[in-house]
C-alpha cells in the first residue's frame, strides 16, 4: 500500500501586499473592521455583538491578541437555536450578551460557534451513486458519515445520526500523531475529544461544489473587502474545540468550566452507537480569513486548568503516542528555540519580558511506548499576557470565561531564519490540548509523514533548515523541508499555520476540512468499548490512527 506522505503548507503575504483597512477609534459589535484596540467593557454587554470581518494590516501582536479576544466574544454569543429548531444558528441573539453565557451549567441554546455547521454537516458523506443530502442551513443538527477502512471512490456505506447535539465530538486523536488522556482522572482511559465546525460564509460557499476541487482547480474561501460597519457576517471562520467529560474530572473545578450537553460515539469504527453525557470545554480554536490576512488568523485559547499539578509537576493530561519509532530528515538540527514570555497560561502574572530559550527536540530512533505527561514551553508572550489580564478585568469576577485565555495569535505567515536565529512570536503557535507532542506538533516545522497503514510504527519530521532540499533517510521518506514556495522564495512556516499549510498546497484554502467536498466526507473516531482489555483498547486506537492517516491520503488524490 501507498505510504502517507503529508506535506505541510503554508502561503506567505508579503505586509505590503496587504490591503489597507480602515481607521476607527475601537470596535462597535457591528461587523466591520477592528483597530485591533483594547477591548471595553461595553463589549461584554452588548446585545448581538457581531465578529468583526476585517483586522486593521500590518496588526501588532497587541493589536492581534484584541482581535483574537473579539473572536472569542463574538463566538460565545447566545443564539436563539434549540434542538427542536435551528433556526437563528451562527447569529448572536439580538437581545442578549457575552455575559450570559458567563454560567457554568449546560444552557438552553448553543452559543454562536457550537451553532455553526459541524463538519459531518458542511461536508457530508453521500454515496457516488446516492443522493446529496438538503443544506444543513437553519435546521436542527443531521450528521452523514461513511463506515468501513476505506472510502475509495466513495463507495462506503452511509451512517446517518439524527438527534444529536450541537457539540458532536467525533474525533479523538491529534491528527493521527497521539491521543490525549488524564490519566489521574476518574477514567484514566477515557481520551480528550475534539470536534470542528464552520460558520455559515464557508457553508454557503462549499455546499454548491458537488465534486472534489484540487489544486491547480482549488478553493477559495471568501473573504470580501469590508469598510465601514457590516452587520452581515462576511469572512470564513472555522472553529475546533477540545473537551473533557465531566464525570470524569478529578483535582480540578468543573464549574470553572463552560459545559454543554454533547454527543460522542463508543463502540468501533464498523459499528458505534451514539451517546450522551456532560463535557466541559478545555481549549478553542477560532480561525479566520479576512482581505487582509488570507491565509487566515490562527488563534486559540487555553482552560487555566487544562493542565493538572501535583507538588509543582504536570501529571495531566498524557500523551499516548501512536508510533513507536521517532525519525528526522537528513540535516534536520537537533535543537529549536522559541521566544516568549511565560510557559503557564495563568491568572495575575505580569511583568516579565519576551527572551528566547533554546529547546533539545525528542532524539531520533524509540520513542516512549508509555503514557507520558505533557510539556509546557515558554511561548507565550507579554503581550498577549497582558490583553489577557487586562479583558479578564471587565468580567464579571464568577465568570467562567475568565478561566480561559488566549494562547497566542498567528496572521502573517514567515520563515524558521537558521539555526542561530530566533524565531519570531507565536512562530510554534500550539494549544496544550490540541497540539500536545514534541516534535509532531507542539515544536512543529517543516514536513511530517504519519504513521499509516504501510508504515505504522515510524513518525518522520523533515526539519531541515531553508535551502536545504534533502529529504528524509530511513522506512518513511519524508518530503523536503520547505512548506511553501512562492516563485525563487522558500519558506518554511510552523505552528498552525504552518500544519494547515498541508490542505493549502492540495488545494483547500488553509482547511483539512476541504477534503471531505463533494460526498468525500468523514468517519467517527468511536471511543473504545469499555469491555476491551487495555492491549486491545491500544491496538484498537493504534489502527484507527493509522486508517485516518490514510483515508486524509485517498482523499488527497
């Protein structure tokens, strides 16, 4: 079987090719262009407070940090949504505010985000020789998927879940490289869940394409010029959210936490049921595309708590990883810097400066077969720091929503400069609980190959420096370094978008969810059967990992 080789992507926009926006004096709620200026109180009481479309060019990383902090305010909107009609989904209810949302208990009506359009529901799987399902557009959740170790040529059986919930967790690893567990929980094996979902911009956009788009004929999310004060919601947004099942929370809070009712799936990938049960968010990614960052804004916001202590050592959450052979590409340098302020997303520190710290990334050959605890890096900057600290004041002081904070910000893509160099701010931009692994995700640069069926027990990084277009020794051969190439120039970008630059390069915009166009859909990571034995449970995980990785290649073609 063909190998999985994923190339990862990332398209540069020169600043002064970026256009101009307009000036204002902060931002109204009314869907037009931040200054990307501190955030108002008035903000956080609003009444249908708006995303704004568009970022002032050529933003500051404090500019940046208060555009991602609107993101945030505008998707945590209540909606007037409910389970028995969708009508209202993805617009903010025009009567109420950020601030009631503010309450830890499961509310009646999905917030903005939980609202938008789930990836089974904008990308659905239909057979070739079936029927497209109606436009998921302001009805109550319906979720396609295909069944079985392949979907070649769209010939798998159809899975449909009806009555589900808003926050669908369908998918359970980190992108084939690991899964996450708190181990020191109430179910030690019971892993993190993930879902993703877009807004109804990039759903309009996708629906009408009835066949798969690749580069050179690849697609191309909206993002029109915005001027002055637009209500209507204009740019692409994707979110991806992290999350914990409640029953399960052990040495930690749960009503410092914002919980939902979700639905998730137990049972194997030919046959899974779905389930109920409380989850509480640990982490959210907002991305956006806009006319003047077009290959999007990466941003993500971590939980305070996401990460367990005990007498000052992490002990949650675990990385398990899926392969058991760690390999780099030739010349790839065995040490990395970052630049940052702070390793710890907490309430209340100020004060330090931005300095670089030199990390040793993991030795090539065995990597550890066993659970082992996350790693937190100094990547955080003073200034996202402080916008941090200085929205958390305007909260109300038993808001939830002050336990969660913004991780960093990436908008401009660049390149790692060399080996002496220092990588510019939020270069290795990564959430603690949805880009955990060293070097696959948390440290990562240049081109990986996963495990996958052919190989599954060897994971390549290439991450030799600019200019050097050596490839990578050993079972997988890795792709040379750079992950994009604009005319003579080469750059190497890391961090989110540097991963997404991956769907960019085969045509999809900066979006893994581009893939599942046209029929091509996805399939439910299910959470293993509680009856399994913990050998059983591993090798089950393991060649789900492993048929993802593949599946993301077929779909590639």
């Amino acid at each position: 079987m063909k190998q999985t080789s994923i190339r990862i992507l990332s398209v540069s926009i020169l600043s002064a090719a970026l256009a101009a926006g307009s000036a204002y004096a902060g931002y109204n709620g009314k869907g037009g262009v931040d200054d990307g200026s501190a955030i108002t109180a008035s903000e956080l009481t609003l009444n249908g407070y708006q995303f704004p479309n568009e970022l002032v060019a050529n933003a500051s990383q404090t500019q940046l940090a208060n555009h991602a902090w609107r993101l945030f305010i505008a998707a945590n909107q209540p909606t007037t949504a409910t389970l028995q009609s969708g009508a209202g989904r993805t617009k903010p209810d025009a009567t109420r505010n950020f601030n009631d949302t503010d309450g830890y208990q499961p509310q009646a009506n999905p917030t903005v985000w939980q609202s938008f359009y789930h990836r089974a529901e904008a990308f659905p799987y239909y057979k070739a020789d079936g029927t497209k399902p109606n436009s998921p557009a302001n009805q109550t959740p319906t979720y396609y998927y295909y069944l079985g170790e392949s979907n070649n040529n769209r010939t798998a059986t159809q899975k449909v879940i009806t009555g589900a919930n808003y926050v669908n967790l369908d998918e359970n690893n980190q992108v084939s490289q690991n899964m996450l567990y708190y181990s020191h929980g109430n179910d030690p094996d019971f892993p993190v869940l993930f879902m993703a979902k877009v807004n109804d911009v990039e759903l309009n956009y996708v629906w009408d394409i009835n066949a798969p788009r690749f580069a050179p004929s690849s697609l191309e999310f909206p993002h029109p010029v915005v001027t002055g004060d637009q209500a209507s919601t204009v740019s692409t947004i994707e979110v991806k959210s992290a999350w914990r099942r409640v029953s399960d929370m052990k040495n930690v809070d749960p009503t410092k936490f914002h919980q939902v009712e979700a639905t998730y799936y137990m049972g194997n990938a030919e046959d899974y049921a779905p389930v109920t049960d409380k989850f509480a968010l640990i982490a959210l990614h907002i991305i956006q595309k806009t006319n003047n960052y077009q290959t999007f804004i990466f941003t993500t916001f971590e939980h305070v708590d996401a990460v367990v202590t005990s007498e000052g050592k992490i002990i949650d959450p675990e990385i398990d990883l899926s392969y058991t052979t760690l390999a780099y590409g030739d010349d790839s340098p065995a040490q990395t810097n970052a630049y940052g302020a702070y390793s710890v997303n907490a309430s209340g520190q100020s004060g330090a400066a931005n300095v670089r710290t030199d990390y040793t990334l993991p030795a090539a050959g065995a990597a550890d077969d066993s659970r082992f605890p996350v790693k937190r890096l100094k990547t955080i900057s003073a200034e996202v720091n402080d916008v941090n600290n200085q929205v958390a004041a305007l909260m109300p002081a038993d808001s939830v929503w002050r336990n969660y904070r913004l991780k960093g910000v990436q908008a401009v893509p660049t390149s790692y400069p060399d080996n002496n160099g220092t990588v510019p701010l939020d270069y290795y931009l990564a959430n603690i609980v949805v880009e955990s692994s060293q070097p696959g995700l948390q440290l990562f640069t240049g081109t990986v190959v996963n495990p996958n069926e052919s190989n599954q027990e060897t994971f390549t990084n290439n991450r030799a420096l600019p200019g050097n277009d050596k490839g990578a020794a050993g079972p997988n051969v890795s792709p040379a370094p750079q992950n994009n190439t604009i005319g003579a120039a080469k750059w190497t970008m890391g961090g989110c978008m540097g991963c997404h630059g991956n769907a960019q390069v085969a045509g999809q915009d900066m979006s893994f969810l581009g893939f599942g166009i046209g029929g091509n859909g996805f399939f439910v990571d299910p959470v293993a059967s509680s009856d399994l034995t913990q050998k059983e449970r591993e090798a089950y995980y393991d060649d789900l990992m492993n048929r993802k990785a593949t599946s993301l290649q077929q779909s590639m073609k």
